[in-house]
C-alpha cells in the first residue's frame, strides 16, 4: 500500500486546528471577563478621579478649617474670630452633598462645636473687657486716694491689652493673669494703708468694693480660658472625625471597586492557566512537527549533498511524508545523476583533449616531440636560468638502410633509435623529431665534461642496437652527434635558435669526416661570427 505524503500546510493544518478551537474558545471567555473588568475599571476611574479631586480640594479646605480653628481660639480681634467661623461654616456646608453618613454626622457635631467655641471666645472677650474696666477703675480710683500712677501700674494695665495678651487666649496667659492679680493685691494693701487716716474717702470705699469684684472677674477669666483650652481640644477631636470619615469614605468606595474588579480577574484564573498550558503544548507540538517532517529530513538532505561535494559520495536520500520536502530530494536525486553523467561526459571530453594535445606535440611514430614543440619551447625559453645544451643526431647512411630495408623497417629502426637516446637521457632532459632521421637533443642544467659523457653514451647505446645496415657494408646503425654548450656565466646573449645552428654545423662536420662519433662547438655570440 502506497504511504500518502502530506503537504506542510495540510500537516500543520491537522495538527493545530484542535489548539486553533480551543485557542478560540478560551479567548472569547477571556475577552468577555477582561471586558467585564474593563468596564468595572472605567466605572472606577469614573467614580474614583472626581472623589479623588474632591478629596484633594477637601484636603486644602481642611487645613483653610483648622486655620478658622486656630483663629477663632487665638485672633486678637472677636469681629475676626467670628470671620473666621463663617468661613469654616461655608467650608463644612461646601460638602454637605457628600453621601457617607458617619460624614454628615460629624460635619453637623463639627459645626454644634464651633458654635460653642465662637460662643466661649466671646464670653472670654467679654470678661477679659469687663476686668480691663475693672483694672482701669481701681487703678484711677488709687490714683485719686494718692498713689502715684508708676511704671509698675503701667506694665499691669500692658498685661491686658498688649498683643500678646490679645493673640494668646489660651493657658500660656495664666501667669499673665497671675501677675496682674498680684501687682493688685499689692496695690490695695497700699491703698488700704492710705485709707486709715481718710475712711471717708469715696474712692477707698469703692476700690474695696472693685478689688473683690476684681479677683471674682479674673476667677472667671481663668476659668474661661481653662474651658476655652478644654473645649478646643473637643473641636479638634471632632475635625479628626471629619477629615477621617472622608478620607475613609473615599478609601471604601475605591477599595469596593477594587474589590470587584479582581474578582472578576481571579474568576478569569483558570482560563488564562489552561490558555498558557495550550500555547506551551501548541509550541511543543510544533517544534515536533517542524524538526521530525521538516528540520532533520533537511539535514539528512544537506549532510548527503556535503557528503557529495567533499568526498564525491553520493548517498541514498530518506523516505519523507511531507510532500515540498520528497519533491526537493526527488529533484537533488536528479541532479546527483545528471552531475555524474556529466562528470563521465567530461572526462571522457577531458580524455580525449589531453589525448590530442599529446598528439600535438608528439611525433606519432617515434612518440618524442615534433617540430611544432620545439617553435613552442624555442618562444618559452628564453633566458635560462642554468647552463644548456643543444645536440643535433642523424641516423648514418640511413637513406642506403630505407634502398636496402624498405620504409617500414626504416620506421622501426627510427623508433629503436629513439626509444635507445630516451632511455640514456634524463627526465629533465627533451627530445625532439627534427626530421626525417634526425633528431634533436636539449640537456638542462649540464657542464661541458657531463656534456661530452652524455654524448659518449647515446653514441653508444645507438651502436648497441646492432641494426645491420646491409646497405652499409653489413655494419651496424650508428649516429653523428654535433652538440654545442652555453654557459651563462660566460655568454650574456642566449639565442636557442643560434644554438640549433651551431649544433646543426657541427653535425655535417663529424658526418664528413665518417660519422658514428661526435663533436662539441663553440658558443660564440652573433656580432662575432
């Protein structure tokens, strides 16, 4: 049974749409609470931006409150105080909209103190005026029995009426009013003295009668302002209450909306565990997917074609079900048979070139170097690095050995020849067909004396083939040798050409005077022959 092969998107397909539906489902669930929370948040900012501008506005207002405390108890002036009790008054009744109840009530106990505070301030005013007149009475009243009106009586009257007294309604004034009480005991002493001898005198009659009044006046101012004191600390007590009642108010409101709002977040917990559960599994599965259908056949599939490109191995590609992934290996499989065919192609291309390049430069019979090599090295050698020699060899009588023999062993005996001035020459060393039966020899990197060994042996190794030349009275094939030697410490202008020339020369000398032997010429530059 054929194996079906999917697509990646089909596979993928498959496989995620149940975490695609679930993925939907959660989210409706999660959007539809986030919205509820949403909403429960707008109502809050709605809610909670103007109590807290109210509360800030009411935060000033409290401190311009205790400022109308702090004047009614200390201002110097009553018309003042009871300003300042107007303006605390408007303040309190500003926020009497505000619908906490514990609110409503202190603000009211607030406003019943402040009353009774503007009320004690002015019966304090009131008697502190009245023992003023009292003091003013009793000391003119003394002047008139014969005291003196002295610095002293002038300090006790300052006592009452100075700043200080007039701004500092409060304990702190007790030894002021200790002080004035004192200095007026002292002065009716004085006075009761001055009256012994003048009882008639009306004035000692009534100063008697003003100092009791006097001391029950500055008993009732004590008092006053100990019950002033006293009742301040109610009042603050009861601004305590109001500024604590708000701010709670406004804390509960917030707190209450908070309180909904994660509710409503905590009843969202489960859904966003199992959405982030999903979206981890969704990960796995899909890091599963791409690195078992996709990643590791992908790998295989570049391991195979490194394997081919470093050691020209080319491996069988694994089975896949995906289907982009089994075109991708179907068409490299391709391609691995196509390269190789063309790989074969070319080295029989790549054969067959380096067989007619050989070709090109050899001579097809004898298998050493033609003439059209030797143009070739003559252009590339130009200037030689080491000494070099030129030897130019002709078959003797060779033409009476083709009249005798015939063509073909004349082509055999060339082939011998050759084959016999190969064997005796080194690798670095080039022959070369120049025509016909004769051949010529280049030796590199070689001195005169190796010169004339190597010339010596391929003489011999000729004559040692013992090829009769019946057309030469039944002698054996021999060679001339006319050779000639450049040395670059000697001469500075190398010519191969020249060389060949030379050598050519030397080679009819030595056929002229018999052959089978050899001959070395001079090197001599152009301008000297």
């Amino acid at each position: 049974m054929k194996k079906r092969k999917w697509r990646i998107s089909s596979l993928l397909s498959l496989i995620f749409s149940p975490f695609i539906v679930a993925f939907s489902i959660i989210s409706a669930v999660m959007i539809y609470d986030f919205n509820r929370v949403e909403v429960k948040l707008q109502n809050l900012i709605q809610d909670t931006v103007p109590r807290i501008y109210f509360a800030n506005n009411f935060s000033i207002n409290l401190e311009r409150l205790r400022g109308c405390i702090e004047s009614i108890h200390f201002s110097h002036d009553i018309d003042y105080a009871r300003q300042s009790f107007e303006l605390a008054t408007s303040i309190l009744d500003r926020y009497s909209f505000h619908d906490e109840p514990d609110y409503a009530k202190d603000k009211r106990r607030l406003q019943h103190d402040l009353e009774i505070f503007l009320g004690l301030r002015k019966q304090t005013d009131s008697i502190r005026y009245d023992t003023m007149l009292l003091l003013h009475r009793f000391l003119h009243n003394s002047y008139m029995i014969g005291h003196e009106f002295n610095q002293t009586d002038h300090k006790i009257v300052s006592h009452f009426e100075s700043d200080n007294y007039l701004s500092s309604i409060s304990m702190q004034m007790q030894p002021d009013i200790q002080i004035v009480t004192d200095a007026v005991e002292k002065q009716n002493l004085v006075n009761i003295k001055l009256c012994k001898n003048n009882e008639s005198n009306p004035y000692c009659t009534q100063n008697a009668s003003l100092f009791e009044e006097f001391l029950l006046h500055t008993a009732a101012l004590r008092k006053d302002i100990q019950g002033l004191s006293d009742f301040r600390a109610v009042v603050d007590k009861s601004y305590t209450r109001v500024t604590r009642s708000l701010i709670n108010g406004e804390l509960s409101s917030i707190e209450t909306a908070l309180d909904e709002s994660y509710v409503t977040l905590e009843s969202s917990e489960p859904y966003i565990y199992i959405f982030v559960i999903l979206t981890l599994s969704g990960l796995l599965a899909l890091i599963y997917v791409l690195h078992h259908f996709i990643v590791q056949p992908i790998a295989t599939i570049s391991d195979v074609i490194s394997s081919y490109i470093d050691r020209n191995q080319i491996k069988q590609l694994p089975y896949t079900r995906v289907k982009e992934i089994s075109i991708i290996k179907n068409q490299i499989q391709d391609l691995f048979t196509n390269i190789a065919a063309h790989k074969e192609g070319e080295e029989q291309i790549r054969g067959k070139y380096d067989a007619l390049r050989t070709e090109s430069k050899l001579d097809s019979l004898t298998q050493v170097y033609n003439r059209h090599y030797l143009n070739k090295y003559i252009n590339e050698n130009q200037n030689p690095a080491d000494d070099i020699a030129v030897l130019m060899c002709d078959i003797d009588k060779f033409k009476k050995f083709n009249d005798t023999h015939g063509h073909l062993a004349g082509d055999e005996t060339l082939k011998s020849v050759a084959a016999a001035l190969k064997k005796v020459l080194r690798s670095e060393d080039t022959i070369i067909r120049y025509g016909g039966e004769e051949f010529c020899i280049i030796l590199k990197d070689i001195d005169l004396q190796s010169l004339r060994s190597s010339c010596i042996r391929l003489v011999k190794a000729v004559e040692q083939l013992n090829i009769i030349n019946n057309g030469n009275g039944n002698k054996p094939i021999t060679i001339s040798i006319g050779a000639v030697h450049y040395s670059v410490n000697r001469f500075s202008d190398f010519n191969l050409t020249w060389m060949i020339d030379i050598a050519d020369n030397a080679l009819y000398k030595v056929k002229d005077a018999g052959g089978n032997a050899f001959y070395i010429d001079n090197y001599y530059e152009k301008h000297d022959i």
